[in-house]
C-alpha cells in the first residue's frame, strides 16, 4: 500500500487548533491561581478544635529521616488523641522530592492543608507572591507565637504580602527546629594534633595547616551537588563580612553589593583553602553523602556543615564528635549562618485553617520543644543544654548562643530565585581554577543586582 | 512535521479500486483525488494528536511568550525569553554541550558499530550470539542504573582511578565528573558505551540481508576490510544508518537522565544540557517561560536534524 502524507488539511486544522486554544487561554498563564483572600482576623479565630466537627488535616512534610520522623510521629499522635474528631492525613517525602512536587501540589485544586516550604525565594516567596500561602499574623497574635519566638527566628518565614521583601512583614511559616553552619570536628584526631577547637580565624587556619602537616585531611567535603562549598564558603564570608550586610545580601535588599572589599577578602579566604589543599581532594567530584561518611570513618579533622548532620554523625562516631561554632574573624563579631528547619505553613485555599494553625501551635509548644530535643533534634526554642547528652550538648548550647547573641545569619543562596543554583556553580569553578575571585563576585553581583532591580 | 509523517492516508490509487464497480457513484473530480469522505477517517487520529501532541505544543508556544513562575500571573515579554536564551552565553553553552554529546552518543557509536558489525559478519567467529549479547546489554539496563554504576567508576577513589595507580599513572587520575575539562567527556563516553550495543545490532540485522556474493566479489577485485566496509557494507546499511543516526541522536540532545544523577549540570555548569536546564528552570527556579523556550528550541533543533538524517534512506528510492 502506498501512503502519501497530508500536507494541507494537517496544517489547515492546526491552524484551526492554534486559534482555538488561543481564545481559550485569552488569559495569561496562572490567571486562575491564588486570590489575597482575607486574611483571618485575631477575633475570627476559633482556638476550639474540639468542636469544629470531623476534619481530616492533610499535611506534606520532610520530616523522614530517623529523630526527625520519630518526634513528628510521636507529635501527631498526641495531637489526634487530644482532638479525637481531627484525623491527620500525613504525606513525608524526602527534602529533595518535596521540593520537587510542592510546587505543584500547592497549585492543584485541592492542596494539602499545611506543608512545608523552604524559606527562599523560589519557593515560600514565590507561593507568597501568588497568594497561596495564608497570613499567620492573626494566629501569631492569638497563639502569642510573637513572644514564643525571637524575631530573628520570625523573620526566616516572613515576607511582604508580595513576596517581594524577605525577612520581614507578614509571618508565613513555624518551624520547629533550629539550624545552623558550624564545625564538626573529630575529637580524638583534635586531641592527637594537641588543638582545642579554634576560636578565632588564625587558630582555625594553624589547625588546619598541622592537620596537613601531620597528614591529616583538614576539611573534609564533598561538593558534587554544588551546595555543599556554599557552607564553607559561607563561613569564609563570615570572617570578613559584618553580620547586617551579610544580612542584607541573604535576604535579597537592593543596595547590597557582592563586591565589597569585605566579600572579596571572604572570597580570597576560601579559594586560599582550596588552593593550600586544606579540603578534601577533587571535592567536586565527591558526592556529599561519601565526604560525611568518610568524615564519621575517620577521614578529616573538620567538617563544616550544618546542624542536620548531627544525628547521622553521633549515630557512627559516638563520643569522637564534637560541634563548635565556626571562629570569630577580622570582622571582630560572630556571624553564624542558619536560620530554622523548614517551616510549615498553611495553604491559602485550606478549608481549615483554623484548625491548621491549632496543629501548627501544637507542633512548636513548649512540650513539642521537649519531644524534639528527646529525638536528638535541635529545639528552636527552649533548648535544654543541661538534659541534653552527647554532642547535643555542645549543639544546643552553641545554638543559644547563637541566638543570645543575635549572631544568626541568613543563607546566602536565599538572595535571589536561583542564586542557590548560581552561587553553587560559580564557587565548582572558582575551586576548579576556570575563574578569579574578581570574575566570581562580578557573575553573582550582575545576577543580584538585575533581580534587585526588577523586584521592585 | 513529524505530524505530516505519521498522518497518512491511502492514496487515490486504493480509493479508485473500491469505486470500479459503482461507476454511478462516482463523482467528479481529477483522477487520484481521494473522495472528501477520506479525511472523515483521519479525524479519530487527529483529535488524538490534537490533545496529546498539537494542543500542548502550541499551549508550550503560548507559554513562551511570557515571564511566569508557575504560580502567579505571567507577564508578556513577547519574544524576549528567545532573544534571552539565543544571547546569553550561559543559556546558550547548553546548546553547545548537547552537540558535543551527538559525538559521543552517536557518531563515535556508529562508527564503531559499523566496524564490529562488518567485523562480525565478515568472520565466522566464535561465540557471536554471546558477543552480540553482551554489546547490547547495556540498552536494557536502566539509565538509573547505569548512571549510578558509571558515578562510581568515575569517583576519585573510584575503580578507574584505582586501575590507573595500579600502572602508574597516578598524574591522569583524578575526579572525572568533578573536572571541567573533562565532566562532559565523560559522560558522553558512557553515551559512547551505551549507544554501541544498540548500532552494532542494527548494522548486524542489516548486512544479514546483503548477499554473500557481492562481498565474494569485492573480495575478487581484491578489496581489503575497510574497503569492503566502505564499498559494500556502508550503501547497503543506508536504512539502519538513519534508523541508528536517529536514535541515538535523539538520546543525545535530550539527555537528562545521566546528566541529572551523575554531575547536576555541574562542576560550575560544564555539563548543563538543554534538557536539564528545562527542568531546573520550570521546576526549579520559577521561570516557566525561559525553561518552556529552552524545551522549544531543544524540540525544533531535534526535529531539524531527524528530517536532515532521515534523507540518507531516500537516496536510496530514487
């Protein structure tokens, strides 16, 4: 049989289609998201759960991995033995894959009820900024959620109700734990080099060349990801660059500048490690899970990285860890890059907030801060250095210190939509030699100040 | 269009034949005309291609033409996310990548499965069937795991540089996927070992159909291997050349898969492709239109090259 393609009519009736799904889609695309609903107000609010009848809670978190899902489970539980009529429908995924589906289940029809969303701009920003995310003020004001928390903790989750200013305005999101970049370091290879964890830049500097010195890996890390560099490069910056423009860089303010002298010397420091070989060879090339298991073997006498490790770590060194907060630099004041856990926040289209937000007040109460701690995780608030063991000793006390001494400040990578993914790729090619400090803080300050520019 | 390929329709010829015998129902019109009616016939298949191809084609156009994060309401820029992604170096090397990856994925792997292929034929040898098994075998296993399988090969401390060491060329080894020089390199060498199975068996299938003779001739004139791999084996294989050209060219511009598990675009975007970008861009960092213009263009320059590949059998008909 012979065949002969249709050229005409094909193209006559795509036409045709063109025209139609054209005029069907007249609006531009996410017309039809999120309105700026009201937002409930203090007196609105009923505290009551008990008698708002049946409901069934769908939440989406990430809290999967070992303590963390033990404290949720043990949380919920007890949140649906007090209010027997709430029924809490529980969706886990890992960080990465909630990152991944959020987006779109927070759009679809009928999203979950709360999740939670990574602080940043690509994510709570922008669901702030298509009005799908719900004030929390009024519920911050009824629960006393302003008191329970520091404001620096707050401002972590807030933004302007266009999603346009980070770090202050509405309050969007609770979380339950804090997080913070310190240094891990290996007890027993600190104490055989004869170094007491470093408090200062010069001591950690000395520490790492007799670590090299007597054959020791200094750093360990593994960088395949990209992210992983952005830690330590943070703590560079830290040394050099005062905690408010620090501030003001993280959180994406126009008028902050990648170039300062301060940046540049930050920039320096870490490339000088690099290139003094204190890190782990070809980190690049090493995957992040590797570089801290190999750490917890015995490979490096440091590791920068952030609280969350903790558990892996204690869990394979036992006693042989131990957790300092990164050295004070030339900047003469401790800046401490971190902030919270990934906050959980209510959808705007939830059709029970109400009772969301009494779930949200329950997961971060004074008794959920003790469940937390139990599970080895690190209590936002209220953290209880005394009646903790091991390494969360020195964790918590480090953390509230931290926030004792208003030393907290944001990720870098929060700046700006894709900063994380930016400033991860140029620090692969400053460490690989392919650029200078100079052309990296000209890419990172162009893309900074073009997104400055039009987030007006 | 691959749309204009796919739909077809039987020609006047068949039509005619079904008219003969009712001469009274004929209507008029140039000979080999098919009636109207015909395109009745189409239409099932049509709508099924509007839906699932046509209409998110044009719908993805459509989305182009704006700066949308996927959450609130875009806003038109018109043609500026083409002019963005055509200009800026960094939208742009993907591109660049990608064609280094055609080397790897296809044209390295059909040269030599051209050359294993006549080797086998050429020869009786022993264990064929084992050999021909064992070059496809990486086809079957799933990217996921060949991906995962090769990160490990290629890691620093990895098998490779361990076998490096082992004979002294401790100056070569070093972190594969972690070097800019040569991340991309790599991964395309894994594209090299998986496309080779894949060209070696087509080009196996097709000189199966070539006469013995013609090779008992070439070999009287006094043609040697290559010459009569050249000669004989290569015209003869212009159908599973373009059907090989094809796929694995294909694979290579819209590689994810290998890209996404073995380096993320990285170290310091060496190995961004086109189709990774896509999804970091629109699933990643809220920019729907740039990620739905790289999709685009990656599709158009995909099918660009499939028409100018799919010339080579045409020849051959005319």
């Amino acid at each position: 049989m012979t065949v002969r393609a249709v050229k005409k009519p094909v193209l006559a009736v795509a036409v045709a289609a063109v025209s139609a799904v054209l005029a069907l889609s007249a609006c531009t695309p996410g017309g039809g998201g999120g309105d700026d609903g009201e937002d409930a107000k203090p007196e609105d609010i009923s505290t009551d759960v008990a008698s708002m009848g049946d409901i069934t809670l769908d939440v989406w978190d990430q809290e999967v991995r070992g303590g963390q899902a033990k404290q949720i489970e043990a949380l919920n539980a007890a949140f649906e033995a007090k209010y027997p009529n709430v029924t809490i429908k529980r969706t886990s995924k890992s960080f990465d894959d909630l990152q991944k589906t959020v987006r779109l289940a927070i759009t679809n029809d009928d999203p979950p009820d709360v999740v939670q969303v990574n602080n940043g701009r690509a994510d709570m920003g922008q669901f702030v900024a298509a009005g799908l995310l719900r004030s929390l003020d009024g519920y911050a004001e009824v629960y006393g959620w302003d008191e329970r928390f520091p404001e620096s903790v707050r401002s972590t989750a807030s933004y302007s109700d266009d999603g346009k200013t980070f770090g202050e305005g509405t309050l969007y999101g609770m979380a339950q734990v804090g997080e913070m970049v310190g240094l891990w370091y290996d007890k027993q290879k600190l104490g055989s080099l004869g170094i007491e964890p470093p408090q200062t830049l010069e001591e950690m500097e000395s520490a790492m060349k007799a670590a090299k010195a007597a054959g020791e890996l200094p750093v360990q890390l593994g960088n395949a990801e990209a992210w992983p560099a952005i830690h330590d490069f943070g703590v560079a910056m830290n040394q050099y660059v005062p905690r408010d423009d620090t501030r003001a860089l993280g959180y994406g303010r126009k008028g902050a500048s990648w170039t300062s002298d301060e940046n540049v010397q930050g920039a320096d420091l870490f490339k000088s490690w690099v290139d003094e070989g204190y890190l782990t060879p070809d980190f690049n090339a090493v995957p992040n899970d590797t570089a801290w298991r190999d750490f917890a073997k015995g490979q490096g006498v440091f590791m920068i990285g952030g609280t969350w490790y903790q558990a892996d770590l204690e869990a394979a060194m036992g006693d042989d860890l131990g957790f300092a907060l990164p050295p004070v630099g030339p900047v003469g004041e401790p800046a401490v890059t971190g902030g919270t856990g990934l906050p959980f926040a209510i959808t705007e289209a939830s059709e029970h907030a109400d009772a969301a937000a009494a779930y949200l007040d329950f997961l971060t109460n004074a008794d959920a801060m003790k469940v937390i701690q139990e599970n080895g995780g690190l209590p936002v608030i209220d953290g209880d250095a005394a009646s903790a063991t091991g390494v969360g000793k020195e964790v918590i006390t480090a953390w509230n210190k931290v926030t004792e001494e208003d030393a907290l400040v944001p990720y870098l990578d929060w700046a700006t939509p894709d900063m994380s993914d930016l400033l991860g790729q140029q620090l692969q090619k400053l460490s690989a030699g392919t650029i200078d400090t100079a052309a990296f803080l000209d890419t990172l300050e162009k893309s900074y100040t073009d997104f400055t520019d039009q987030n007006e | 269009m691959t749309s204009e390929e796919t739909v077809a329709v039987p020609t006047g010829d068949r039509v005619r034949d079904t008219r003969s015998g009712r001469g009274a129902r004929r209507r008029p019109g140039p000979p080999g005309e098919p009636r109207r009616v015909a395109y009745l016939y189409l239409l099932p298949g049509f709508v099924v291609l509007t839906l699932f191809l046509l209409a998110p084609l044009v719908y993805a156009a459509w989305l182009s033409l704006f700066a949308w994060d996927g959450l609130s309401p875009g806003t038109w820029v018109g043609l500026q996310n083409y002019v963005d992604v055509l200009t800026d170096p960094t939208l742009r090397a993907p591109f660049g990548h990608a064609l280094v990856l055609v080397v790897f994925f296809s044209f390295i792997p059909v040269v030599l499965g051209l050359f294993a292929a006549s080797l086998l034929t050429r020869s009786t040898v022993r264990g064929r069937g084992i050999f021909q098994a064992v070059v496809f075998v990486p086809q079957v296993i799933a990217l996921t795991v060949v991906a995962v399988a090769w990160k490990r090969i290629l890691a620093p401390d990895g098998p490779l540089n361990d076998a490096l060491r082992a004979i002294g060329l401790d100056g070569i080894a070093r972190g594969w996927l972690g070097d800019p020089s040569t991340a991309l390199v790599a991964i395309g060498l894994v594209g090299t070992w998986l496309g080779t199975g894949l060209c070696t068996v087509l080009f196996l299938a097709g000189l199966s159909r070539v006469d013995r003779a013609i090779y008992d001739a070439a070999r009287l004139d006094g043609a040697g291997f290559f010459r009569e791999t050249l000669a004989v084996s290569l015209p003869s294989l212009r159908n599973e050349l373009a059907v090989a050209l094809t796929l694995t060219m294909v694979a290579a511009l819209r590689t994810f898969d290998l890209v996404y598990l073995m380096t993320s675009g990285g170290p310091g975007g060496a190995t961004a492709v086109p189709a990774y970008e896509v999804y970091m861009k629109s699933m990643r960092q809220g920019d729907v239109g740039t990620g739905v213009t790289i999709a685009l263009l990656l599709a158009a320059f995909i099918m660009v090259l499939t028409v100018l590949v799919n010339r080579i059998p045409e020849r051959e008909d005319r």
